[in-house]
C-alpha cells in the first residue's frame, strides 16, 4: 500500500515526523520498485523528484548491476531551460550550482552554454565561468557577449566580497613593512618602541626611558611593494585563475603595490596591461594544455628589479613539464636574492587538488611550503609575506 505525501505542510496540523522520515528517503533514494519505502510523491515533492531523477536518475541502458546511470534530461536546448528553470525554483542557489555542474560533467552539456539563451537561464558561479573559459575558443559571436556578461556578474560579486577586506588588510601591512628609526609621534609603533627599549628600564620611575623610536611610514607615500602573480592556467586550475585575477584587479587597483599578472601553460602570457578589467584577463587564459613552471618563473624572474621589495607567488598544481632542477634553481635563486615566494596549490574555496607531492616536498625543503588557500585567506597570506613574517598556512597543508 502506498501513501500519498507532499513537502508542504497541513496548516491544520503538524507534520507526521514518521511520514516526513519516508518523505525524505523516497528523494533521497529516488523513488521505483527498489527503493522500500512505500512512499509516493506528489505536487512539489514529484516536480523536485522528476528534475533530480533527470540528472541522476537510472536509466534504461543500466549494467545488469544497476551501477551504470543516465539520465533523462534530454540533449535538446529547449527541455534543458525548462530543467534549469525547475531547479532554480525549487532548490537553493548553492544546490543550483552544484547540479549545475553535474549536469555538465555527466551530461555533456558544454556545446548547449555556447548558446545565448542558456546562457541567460543558468545560475552563475566561479565554476560556469571557468567551463565558459575552456569554451572560449569554440564560442560563436553570437554568444560571446553574453558569456561576458555572465562571467562580469559573478567577477563584480566576488570584488565586492573580496575588495574591501583585501586592500584594508595589505594596507595594514604596508604601513608596518615600513618601519623608520626617527617617526612623528602619531607614527610610533609603541609596541615595537617598548620591546627594543626594555633595557632602559628605571624601576624607581617604574617607566622605561626610550632611547630608540621604532615607527612606520605610511605606505601610500613612502613604500612600494611589487607583486607577481604566476598562475598556471591547466583545466585543473580554472577556478583559481578566476580568483587569481580577481585579486591581481584588487591589488593593481592599489597604488602602494606595482602588480604583474603573468599566466602559462607551455607558452608564458603577461596580461598586466588588461588588470584594470578582470573580465579582460580571463578571456585572455586558454585554460587546458601542457606545464611548464620553468619557463613561467624565468620570465618572471627577468621582470624582477627590487628583490627584497617583492612578493612572486606561485599558482599551480606543480605538474611541472618543463626541466624540474631548473625549476627549483630559479625558486632558490629567487629567495636567495630577498624575493619573498608564495606557492598555492589552489586558491579556491575546493581545498587542495591533486598535485605533485615531490615538487611541493622539495619547493618545502626550500622554505617555500605549498599549501592550498580560500579567497578568505589570501589577504593575510599575502600580508605575512609584505611583511616577511610566516605565512599562515592552513593545519592540512
């Protein structure tokens, strides 16, 4: 026998908690014969029931162990926007996003986002913008202005998540990167004064007399920090190519800091001149193809004129195709030279993908630890490197 339910609740009384446990396991274990509870969906329950069965429902082609699956979305523009309407009404916009990607991972749905109109019905997110990078290439004329417009909505959320705190941060750290021996009084660092002065001490006054004042300039007059951003642009790193040029907006935007945004795969691209405008930058990455560290870091390298007065880091998974040893020189020699180097392995919000343990153990051995970083951490990552104090890297790393 069957029972009729649905996820809205009898206003004349409270829910059945026993009818709601089986409401909640016949969605979770999408419903036919096999699924035990006895329970059959109706009104919003069904519509949510039909739009996840047409992503992760099993289909008719299953293996005699029922493990292979389709679904039943369909490969028609038309019966996708009708999906992706139903799951932007009934799921929140995290879920979308996560079935969003789904779809397009299983599915094959990459070719349909060339096409305006599905462009405009999907829930944008980091991740749709990277897929729309990796299409970029193959993206006909009359799609690519609204891909732009995609990819500038989901830049102009994340600048105004990220901006404020970033440059408040790194101002912070400019400031106290810039100590002098003689300051004006509203310049004392009075903290810094006392520890260097304790010796003076004169417990009869019970007061230390400082014979040395340790301040800071403020950055925007008298420091200037200079910032390379290395991002490898392989399809593993597509996210962190967005955030990546996110924050080199961010960070150009600061006139204490001189930032150079330089990406690679084989071929080494500096994309400094278009840092005014992200949405630029990242339609100017290939994301896919081949590594080669080696030759990224050398050309950054080359575009070093103050070492002890600039931060490189280091964006990549360390899947090095170029010449390794020389790799590892040019990051020894860099940090021999005053350079403070950054690796991340990823600056996303997915952690640490898979990467190369040998490069990131030796890259350690050189006092350059490679540990993934959230958007959230980059400012005081990039703060401890300003001020050439440790970085605070995650426990996982």
């Amino acid at each position: 026998m069957t029972t009729e339910t649905s996820n809205q609740a009898d206003p004349a009384g409270p829910v059945d908690p026993a009818q709601e446990r089986l409401r909640r396991w016949r969605l979770v274990l999408g419903g036919e014969e096999a699924d035990g509870t006895g329970c059959r969906l109706s009104g919003q329950d069904a519509a949510m029931d039909g739009a996840l069965t047409a992503l992760y429902g099993k289909g008719e082609g299953q293996g005699r162990a029922g493990r292979d699956r389709s679904a039943g979305l369909g490969s028609s523009a038309p019966s996708v926007a009708r999906w992706l309407g139903d799951i932007r009404t009934y799921f929140p916009s995290s879920v979308v996003q996560v079935m969003q990607r789904d779809a397009i991972d299983r599915l094959g749905l990459s070719t349909l986002l060339l096409e305006p109109e599905m462009l405009e019905a999907v829930e944008a997110d980091v991740h749709l913008v990277g897929t729309l990078l990796s299409l970029n290439k193959a993206m006909p004329e009359t799609t690519k202005e609204t891909a732009r417009a995609v990819v500038r909505k989901v830049v102009e959320d994340l600048e105004k998540r990220l901006a404020t705190r970033t440059r408040a941060t790194l101002t912070g750290a400019l400031d106290r990167s810039a100590r002098i021996n003689r300051p004006r009084h509203h310049d004392i660092d009075w903290n810094r004064t006392i520890a260097a002065n304790l010796k003076h001490y004169l417990p009869e006054y019970r007061t230390i007399v400082p014979e040395r004042l340790v301040g800071y300039g403020r950055a925007s007059r008298s420091v200037k920090k200079e910032v390379v951003l290395c991002i490898d642009q392989s399809g593993s790193m597509a996210a962190s190519v967005v955030y990546a040029s996110v924050f080199g907006a961010v960070l150009a935007s600061m006139r204490s800091i001189t930032t150079r945004l330089v990406v690679f795969d084989t071929a080494v691209v500096d994309l400094t001149d278009q840092l005014d405008d992200p949405v630029d930058v990242l339609f100017g990455t290939q994301l896919g193809g081949g590594t080669d560290i080696n030759r990224a870091l050398a050309y950054c390298q080359s575009q070093i004129t103050r070492p002890s007065e600039t931060v490189v880091v280091l964006i990549s998974d360390l899947y090095e195709g170029g010449i390794r040893n020389e790799m590892l020189k040019r990051v020894a020699a860099m940090k021999a030279s005053g350079v403070q180097f950054v690796t991340l392995l990823a600056l996303s919000d997915e952690g640490a993908p898979a990467y190369d343990r040998e490069h990131a153990s030796a890259l350690a051995a050189l006092g350059a630890p490679a540990f993934a970083c959230t958007p959230d951490l980059f400012p005081d990552v990039m703060a401890a490197a300003i001020e050439k104090r440790p970085l605070p890297t995650p426990e996982t790393a």
